[in-house]
C-alpha cells in the first residue's frame, strides 16, 4: 500500500525536518506536537529551531499545502515518531532512561490506528523500547493484531529506524545516509524501507528491532569513547607541558590512526546521553563505555577547576587587584560549533558554575544565541565578539563557532582556549 498520508509526531531537530522533507517529496504530511507554539509558527510557514536549509523546506511545503501541524494526532497510513528519550538521575551514579515521551506518544496515535497502519520508533531507545511501543498499542487497541502476536500477518507494522543525522547538515544526511531498519517482523521491515526509500538515497540495511536500537546506541558510544581518548590526553599533555593540537596532529600522520579533537566535555542530547542506555542495561560488562563517560564529565570539571587558577594567577600577577576587577569572557554556549543547540552543553555548564563562584563580571558571547538561559539572566551579560574588555580579562573559548575565528584573543590578557581555536601553542 502506498503511503499517502504519513504523520510525523514530534517536531523538534529531527521530526521537524523529517516532515519537510517527506513533504517535499509531495506526501501529505500531519505534523504532531504538544507545543501549541511551535505548531502555530509552522502552521505560519517559518521555524522555531535553528538548521541550515530547514526554514525554505518547511515555508514551501506549508505554503503547498504538503505540511500542516495540529497538536492531536489524526488518522495516517504511516506514523513516525521522533520525541526526546532524556534520563534520569537515580540514587546509584547511572541514571536511567525515562521513556515517558515515547509512551505517551505511542499512546496518543493508538486512538487513531487502522488495519493497514504502519508505525516507526525514530527516537534513540535503550534495547527493548521498539517491543515495548508494540505492547503499548497492542494494550490500547485489543481490536487490531500486531506483529509481536502474530507476525507478519499483522495488521498493524511496527519498526524502529533510528535517525542518525548530524545537527546542521540534517537536511543532507536525511537524504544521503544510509538507514538501519529493524521490523518486529520481516513484513514491517519491507514496509519500512518502501516508507523510507520515498526520501532516503543511501541504502536502507534491514536487521530486527533490537539489533537497529543497538546500532545506534553503538555508533554514539563509539564516538563518546573516542572523545574521551582526546580529553583524557588534553589533561596528559597540560601536565607534561605538551602541546596537545600538535600532539594529535602529528599522531593522526600516521595510516591508521585518527584521534579525534579534544573540548570542555561532551554536549548535545545524543552522545552525552545514549551511551547511558547501554550502562544502565549491562553495568557489569559496559565498563569501557562507562570509563569514557566518566572522562568526558571530568573534562567539564576540570576546564572549570582551569578557570579559577587563571583567576587566581591573574591575582598574584595584580597585587594590588581584587576579584571584582576581574572579568572573564566566555565566547560560546551551545553545545558544538555553528548551532543553537544549549541542550547538556558543557560551556552552560561550565557559564552556569562560574555564575555561583566568581564575584567578577562575566560575559558571555555567542552569536548563535539572541538571550541567555533564564537562570542565567541578570547573573551574566550577553556580550558582542568586539565588545571592549577591562584590564584584567580572561578569555575562555568553548566553542569554536567560525565567526570566532575572526576575534583578536590575544586583547585578553589570558586565554583559556578549550578548542584549539586560536594559536596552536595557546592551550592555557
Ligand atoms: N566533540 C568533541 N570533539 C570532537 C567531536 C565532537 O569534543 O572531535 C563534542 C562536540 O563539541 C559536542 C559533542 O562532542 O559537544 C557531540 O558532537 P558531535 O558532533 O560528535 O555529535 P552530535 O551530538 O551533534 O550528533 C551525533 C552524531 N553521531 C555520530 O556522529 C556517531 C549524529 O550522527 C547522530 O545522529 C546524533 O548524535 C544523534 O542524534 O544521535
């Protein structure tokens, strides 16, 4: 059956654009989120998250009437859903992952199911979630069969496709990457692929639920291992007074070898969060995987611990100077380069600490950002990259936003550099 109306629930950074370009290519597409503002500024043809090329899909597909948003879920051929998988704290040091949205979303298109009906888990989930949406909607809907009870032959199909695109070339990747699809049974994951090859140009691998969930939470793990190696040996070098961006690229001559940059920790909501899902599953045996994000939390904690030494060298540089004749200006919030993203950034972090301790001025610049996060609003300034500087400012760079590549550091009488912006040799 083809599909003619597909309904994409959630539409943050990957729903969003998902929808756009499924209704670029001319299916009607019923977009569903609980936020009755950004629904409304879609249903206007503009968009409330910042990505690259997003803005002219989705003003084009409003404008032809391919995409309208509504808050309550309606009848579809095929539902795609795309909503955060956050964690949780617990009382033990690994938190653990909090399915809620997924549930309530599973549970708000099951009114609206039909014999024919094919629904997809786009969202990253610890292994288990897919067959767990299935026993949802088999509990909501006794009068439909699932392929969980009866294989193939199931009215209703079910799949998890995880999205694995990389914010600020998601448009590209949506596209171009190759999708991993796991079906409950073979028939869902036919169905499936024909769902996806209407936008996808890579290759659509099919594989069962399980083992989809785990590729994805594999490949974000896989990076967050090899961040920590970059973050552990950043911390080496600084103690052996070697310079660590040379360090790496010296080593990464080498055929075989590619170590990746380290940073002021690992942010975003992906690869700070998805390896937890593993921990949490398989304490015992994840203990590589645990190590590396043990390093990566430490990274945040130590540029912090950086910060105030600085404060305290600039002290004894100045006798005759007080903290409050100090400001320090951090250039970058969000989590990685040229995005708007804030969400488990290490710089907020690190911004967020200094606000508690420090009794100077601190400024923040990030030309991605137009106001800063509640809590920190009357705490920290905005500031703008050429804004004039006290005598005794440091410069702390958590993020190396292009624009950045263009703003004198060596004004600053110290500069804490996190991401190799500026001149090799500068690290601390
Ligand atoms: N980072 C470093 N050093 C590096 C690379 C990244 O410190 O060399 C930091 C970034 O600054 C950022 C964090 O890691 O704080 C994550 O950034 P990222 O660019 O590595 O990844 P994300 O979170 O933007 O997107 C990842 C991607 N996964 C992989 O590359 C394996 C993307 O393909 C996924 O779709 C996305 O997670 C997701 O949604 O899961």
């Amino acid at each position: 059956m083809l599909f003619k109306t597909v309904s994409v629930v959630g539409l943050g950074y990957i729903g969003l654009p998902t929808a756009a370009v499924l209704a670029s290519k001319k299916i009607k597409v019923i977009g569903v989120d609980i936020d009755q503002k950004a629904v409304d500024i879609i249903n206007n043809g503009e968009i409330h998250i910042v990505e690259p090329g997003l803005d002219v899909l989705v003003h084009a597909a409003v404008n032809q009437g391919y995409l309208r948003a509504v808050t309550k879920p309606e009848p579809a051929d095929a539902f795609l859903i795309a909503v955060p998988t956050p964690f949780r704290a617990t009382s033990s040091e690994i938190p653990e992952p909090d399915l809620s949205f997924i549930e309530k979303a599973t549970k708000a298109i099951a009114p609206v199911l039909k014999k024919g009906d094919l629904v997809i888990l786009e969202s990253t989930c610890p292994v288990g979630s897919t067959e767990k949406m299935g026993d949802w909607l088999a509990e909501s809907r006794p009068d439909l069969t699932f392929p969980q009870q009866v294989g193939d032959s199931a009215e209703i199909n079910i799949a998890h496709c995880p999205e694995r695109v990389l914010p600020g070339h998601v448009i590209r990747e949506l596209v171009q990457n190759d999708r991993v699809i796991g079906g409950i049974s073979s028939h869902c994951s036919d169905r499936a692929v024909s769902l996806y090859k209407i936008f996808v140009e890579g290759d659509c691998a099919i594989t069962n639920a399980r083992t989809a969930e785990m590729t994805k939470l594999t490949e974000n793990s896989c990076r967050d291992v090899q961040i920590a190696f970059a973050n552990e040996l950043s911390m080496i070098c600084d103690k052996l007074d070697i310079n660590v961006w040379e360090l790496i690229s010296l080593a990464n001559r080498h055929p075989r070898i590619d170590i990746l940059q380290p940073g002021p920790g690992v942010g975003g909501h992906c690869i700070a969060v998805d390896p937890w899902f593993i921990i949490n599953k398989t304490p015992r045996e994840a203990v590589l995987i645990h190590a590396a994000r043990k390093v990566n939390l430490n990274k945040t904690s130590w540029v912090e611990g950086k910060i105030r030494s600085l404060i305290g060298d600039l002290l004894i540089d100045h006798p005759n100077s007080s903290v409050s004749d100090i400001s320090i200006v951090c250039f970058g919030l969000t989590f990685k380069a040229n995005i708007d993203d804030v969400r488990e950034s290490p710089a907020l972090e690190i911004v967020r600490k200094l606000a508690g301790l420090f009794g100077g001025q601190i400024s923040v610049v990030d030309p991605y950002l137009n106001q800063l996060p509640i809590d920190l609003i009357g705490r920290v300034n905005l500031g703008e990259m050429s804004e004039s500087i006290r005598k005794l400012s440091i410069a702390v760079i958590l993020v190396d936003h292009d624009l950045f590549k263009e703003v004198e550091f060596n004004r600053y009488e110290k500069i804490l550099d996190t991401r190799g912006l500026t001149e090799k040799n500068i690290f601390l």
